[in-house]
C-alpha cells in the first residue's frame, strides 16, 4: 500500500502543479484495499474509500486519506 501512497501522492502533486488554462486544480484522493478474496464485499470497499474521500476534503484538501 505504502508504494500506492506514493504513486498516488505523485499524481495529487503532478495535478496541483499543472497549469489548466490559469485555473489552480488541487485533488483530494482516498483510498482503501479490495481484498480479492472478498470481491463479493466491493460495494463496502467503495463506501471506505468514499469516507476516506471525504476525510481528505474535511483535512484541508489536497491530501490523500488511505483506510
């Protein structure tokens, strides 16, 4: 997870660094672990990384949030 955190964090970075026609863009990302065995649970892995989403926005935005 800690390499995805990286990857993540470089593409959150990448976006506040680009200029968009002189807007200023920031991301706020969340992220979870499907675990393969329990595909079947899908839907709950979408609602934690929907929390962890929105616990980015609530911290300042433009961060990322891992549960």
């Amino acid at each position: 997870m800690e390499r995805i955190k990286k990857q993540v964090e470089a593409l959150r970075k990448s976006i506040e660094k680009t200029d968009f026609n002189g807007i200023h863009v920031t991301a706020s990302i969340g992220l979870t672990r499907i675990d393969r065995v329990k595909l079947k649970e899908i839907k709950h892995s979408f609602i934690i990384a929907d929390k962890a989403l929105y616990h980015s926005k609530q911290n300042g935005r433009n961060c990322i949030t891992i549960q």
